[in-house]
C-alpha cells in the first residue's frame, strides 16, 4: 500500500537536500547558497499535498523508450503509471531545472547530454542534486518513403542542402551566399531533379542539436577554410555550420515524430530526420537513408560505423526521490538487463544497448543516486 508524504516531511527532505553539493561547482555553491535556500522555498510554498504519480519529459527520442518502461512499471507494481511529456530536450531542460517541488518535473529524457549552462541553471532554482543515467544509444536518420528510391548521402551534401548560406558556387574561397539550391540534382548532379524538403525537428530538440553537430558540422568541414575558422573564429564556424535555412526548404516538423513518418507516407520526396527507433518501427513504410557510404542499421549504429550515433540520456532530481513515490523503483526497472541489457525488451524498440560494463556503471549511479557536477560539463 502507498503511502502520501506528508508536508511537513516532504519540506523537511527539502531543506536536507541542500546540505550536500551536487549540481554546481563547490565554490559557487557557497556563495549562493542563501539565493538557492530562498528559491527553494518559495517552489514548495502553496504545496499542498505530495504528487502520486511521477512526472517525466523531455525527448521525443527517448519518449517511446520511457513510455514502454513506465508502461511496465505501472502494470508490475502497486504504483501509478508514471505521465511522460514530448517537449524536446530542450524544453524539457528548461521545466527540469525551474525548481524544486511537486510542480516541476521529476525527471527529464534526454537525445544530448546537459549544458552547462542548463546545469547551473538547476543550481541557480534550488535543484542542487542531478543525477544523470546514460539508457543507451541511438541514430539519427534521414528516411524517406518506400515509394521512392533510397538516397545516398554524404554529410558534405547534407550541408550544402540545408545549409542557410553556403560557399558561393565557383566562387573565391571565403565568400557565402544565400543558399541556392533548390533541387537534390543542383547540390550532387547524381541525385534526382526533384525538390529539396526536408522535414525535421525544432530547435528545442536534442536530434536537432545533435544533428548538426554530427552531419552539417562534418559536412562543413569538408571545406578547408570552414574547417579552419573552428580554431579561427568559433561563433563564425557555429553560424556557418550549424544555421539551418529557413526558406522552406528545412521544415520545421514539431516534436511529434510519428508525424514526420505519416507526412514521409503521403510525399516520397520529402526527406525526414528522427531517431532511429522511429526508422525501426515503422520499416514497412520508410526506408533510411545512406549516409557516407552506411546505412543507418542495429549493428553499424552500435559498432560506431554509421556516422550519425549518439547516447541517450535521462536526469533525475534527487530532492524528489524518496517524496514522490516509485521514482527509484522506475529507476531499478529502466536500468534492469530486462529493460537495457543485450536481450532487453527496449531492443524490440530499436535502442542500441550499452556496453555491459558501461550499463552496470550508470546502473550503480541510478541505485546510489550519484549526483553531477556541472564542473564536469
């Protein structure tokens, strides 16, 4: 039987919290301690009662990973099916971090690893203990319709494609226009005379984020003086390689993924990038793209091959642990070989598991509830 937390329990396991360092750096901490203790006070204030479910969101990548292990949670214990959220990694970071009480989030699902500035950013609201837990890894695809013939991409034609100014055809070296292309034939004469549309995500999405960092910064780079301006003038270089154009050519597709595949469906010119469990899942309709030569697969994703990998990741608020219940039961059950491990049945929906001996160090940090440091960032 579940017991509620009392209020006076649950502020007390609040001001506790405090004593101990976890999110910020030690020196800052200190000297923004009584800032920290006001915001934290003031996010339980109007409290009435302890919450009775957990409260998850964040990524619309990891969201299907999390709703099959809250599913399963709440169908195996006496507790509530926990509620999960799509808002991207970046809005979820931004509830995340707001503070401290049954208001905000218990925990945020990640596509990237938390910034820095994100980090101290929980500090700043009071949220002093994060602990982070690596579920996996993923890959970010491009896919189109089964209807159409499969692309095969490098990230240099990527970049040229989505790129908002690029090098200026047959220009000098250094010069950038407004991108040009409108045709896949414009950007590599082996590819079709069909129109550049590509649908993707927003910019609070960690795919997003994470795309380009790994396909349009690769794509830049093949570029000699693009590639120099990263030690040369770094904000130049993020403008050039990480703006996407807004001419209608990138379309922004929102965070609800299972749309992108339904709009890939109904238009087999479009192009779609979404991680790849969605690929996985939906193999009947989408086919994914090559990119530099390997197909986004199982094994080329967990070998580290496919150009385009990354970990996924999910934070927890330790102040919240132990007041809403079931958080480190759904903790024990995500981190279970049942869920993760080679076998798991979060394989069935395209997670690529870690390494054995990576799982067991993230699961030790979700038993022992270990917090980060922003030090570490």
């Amino acid at each position: 039987m579940k017991k509620t937390v009392s209020l006076a329990a649950f502020l007390l396991l609040l001001a506790g919290s405090l004593s101990v360092i976890g999110c910020g750096p030690k020196a800052d901490q200190s000297g923004k301690e009584g800032e920290v203790v006001r915001k934290t006070e003031q996010a339980s204030e109007g409290v009435q009662s302890a919450r009775d479910y957990i409260s998850i969101v964040g990524s619309s990548t990891v969201y299907p990973f999390a709703t099959v292990v809250a599913e399963r949670f709440g169908k195996k214990t006496d507790f509530k099916t926990p509620k999960i959220e799509s808002t991207g990694s970046g809005g979820g970071f931004k509830l995340f971090s707001a503070g401290v009480g049954v208001e905000h989030p218990d925990i945020t699902n990640a596509s990237r690893r938390i910034k820095k500035s994100e980090c101290e950013k929980c500090t700043e609201n009071g949220v002093t203990e994060v602990v982070e837990i690596k579920i996996g890894y993923d890959g970010i695809v491009m896919a189109n319709s089964k209807k159409a013939m499969p692309f095969m991409l490098s990230r240099k034609d990527i970049f040229l494609a989505l790129a908002k100014e690029v090098p200026a055809p047959g220009g000098a070296e250094g010069e950038l226009v407004a991108n040009p292309y409108t045709t896949w034939k414009e950007v590599n004469p082996d590819f079709p005379e069909i129109k550049i549309e590509v649908l993707g995500p927003p910019p609070t999405s960690g795919t997003r984020d994470a795309f380009v960092e790994l396909a349009m910064e690769a794509g830049a780079k093949e570029f000699g003086w693009i590639k120099a301006l990263k030690k040369e003038d770094k904000d130049k270089f993020k403008k050039i390689s990480h703006t996407l154009r807004e001419d209608g050519a990138y379309i922004e597709a929102g965070e609800n993924d299972n749309l992108i595949v339904q709009k890939l469906d109904a238009n087999a010119d479009a192009l779609g990038i979404f991680g790849f469990s969605f690929l996985d899942q939906n193999s009947d309709k989408i086919q994914g793209t090559f990119i530099d030569g390997v197909q986004p697969a199982f094994s080329a994703i967990a070998d580290g091959s496919y150009p385009l990998s990354r970990p996924l990741f999910f934070y927890v608020k330790k102040a919240h642990v132990g007041t809403i219940p079931g958080v480190n039961e759904y903790l024990a059950e995500f981190t279970s070989e049942n869920a993760w491990g080679d076998e798991g049945y979060l394989t069935e929906k395209g997670l690529i598991p870690m390494p054995q001996e990576e799982r067991e160090t993230y699961a030790k940090v979700a038993a022992e509830l270990t917090p980060i440091s922003c030090g570490e960032l």
